[in-house]
C-alpha cells in the first residue's frame, strides 16, 4: 500500500479527544512581585479648568517638568500652607466627599474637565481648604493652581 503524502501548505488539526495535551503549563521566568503598585493609594480627583488656567498649567507643566498630577499636588500643598491647613490630616478624612460649588459655572462649556490621581492626604487638605475657604472643589482649585502659579512666576522672575 503506498503512503499518502500530504501538502506542507495544508493545516493539520488534532482532535482533543486524543488524550495528550498540545501545549505545555506556562513557567514563570521572574519572581511574582512582592511590593504594591506605588499609584493603588491615589484618589481621582477632577474639575473644570477655564482656558486661561489650563494654558497656565500647560506652562507650568513644562517649565518644572512635572506632570498635572505633580503640579496639583504642589499647587494644593503651597495654597493649603498658606491658609493653614495642617499639613498631615487625620486618617480617613479624604474619603470626605469634595463640596460643591456654592454657584454653579456661569459659562460650563467653556471650561474643560481635568482629572488628575492624587494623594490622600493632599485630597484631605484639599477637602479641609473647601471648607475653610467656604467654597467648592471646582473654584477652590482653580484658586490653588493661579496662586501657585503666581508664585512660580515670581519665583523664576528673582
């Protein structure tokens, strides 16, 4: 009986059923990680910029090199210092929901939505700021981010 040849273009397929298994368990080449994500703790935090602030923070994002997340978090830490909010908060006060603005936005589709992930204890401080400030979250950062950029104008100008 002669053997059959088959063409080397053609796919063969084997059943499952045949019992042996096609491909082998994947192996670990490296050790699982043994330390947590250093971003996990970081909160979400957002409000609307208008045009003048966000070009403001585009600038700042360059000169210093930093990153939105970076320039909110020095923006809220230098404001907050200023108005003398403790610069460690009690545990757990971050999860404090950020108050509202007293007015809404007299023009919204204008402003522009930017989020940045930051740190606990800047959000606590942030959510103490509100309060002592008696005003919301989205005009109490833009606050923060024009005083810090004043500040970092005046910096650079000495």
């Amino acid at each position: 009986m002669a053997r059959r040849r088959t063409d080397p273009r053609q796919v063969t397929f084997q059943s499952p059923d045949e019992g042996r298994s096609l491909a082998q368990p994947r192996t670990r080449s490296t050790p699982t990680r043994t330390k947590a994500v250093k971003w996990t703790d970081l909160i979400n935090t957002g409000t609307r910029l208008d045009p003048d602030t966000l070009e403001r923070l585009d600038a700042a994002c360059e000169i210093t090199g930093l990153g939105v997340q970076g320039v909110w978090e020095e923006a809220i830490t230098y404001y907050c210092d200023r108005l003398g909010i403790p610069a460690e908060m009690p545990e757990g006060s971050e999860k404090e929901p950020i108050p509202r603005p007293s007015a809404p936005a007299a023009d919204p589709e204008s402003l522009t939505l930017i989020t940045a992930r930051i740190k606990p204890n800047t959000r606590a401080r942030l959510i103490a700021g509100c309060h002592h400030e008696e005003l919301g979250g989205q005009e109490f950062i833009p606050q923060a981010l024009n005083a810090w950029f004043d500040h970092l104008d005046d910096s650079r100008r000495s």
